[in-house]
C-alpha cells in the first residue's frame, strides 16, 4: 500500500468537509456567521500552499491545495452574491415598497 493513499485520503475528508460548508452557503443564501475574511484568507493560503507543493514536487498536495483554493473563490463569490441579495431584500416587517436595506 503506497503512503500517498493516506495524503489522497485526508484531502478527499477535507475537500468535502470545505465543499459542504461552501454548499450550504449557496443554498442558505445568507451571510449569516461568516466572516467577510474567511474565504480571503482561504484563497491567499491556498495560492502560497499551492506555489509550495508545485515547488515541491508534492503532487498529492499540489492538487488539494489548488481544489482548495477554487473552493476559496468560489467562497468568496457566494458570499458577495448573498451580501448584495440581502443589501436588496427589504426589511422584515416593512411596508410593501419601503426601501431595502441599508449597509
């Protein structure tokens, strides 16, 4: 049995564990509880451990690290798509036609 398979398979429970929570987030449609930095910062790791694994020559790693770091812009874009829904929705218990929300 090759040691690749236990790199190969903590990165399949951590690409799931990561995809999910990006998952929910776009079926949520809210922001509610995530930071506005948490996929930033995601991304910006991402893009060094990625860099590092290519240098490297870790291939288990260098794919992870660069799924992760699709998952982390992904992230981000979710997370602006619903802050601009939730910028639009009007606000709970308001007139019809009253204004939306104010940031």
């Amino acid at each position: 049995m090759s040691v690749d398979i236990i790199g190969w398979s903590a990165a399949a429970v951590l690409l799931c564990t990561i995809g999910q929570q990006v998952w929910q987030q776009w079926r949520s449609g809210s922001t509610a509880g995530v930071s506005p930095w948490l996929f930033v910062g995601q991304t910006l790791a991402s893009v060094g451990f990625t860099t590092y694994s290519a240098l490297t020559h870790s291939v288990v790693f260098t794919v992870v690290n660069a799924a992760l770091l699709c998952s982390g812009i992904a992230g981000q874009l979710i997370y602006r798509r619903n802050k601009r829904r939730e910028a639009r929705a009007p606000v709970k218990g308001a007139p019809r036609g009253a204004p939306a929300r104010q940031s």
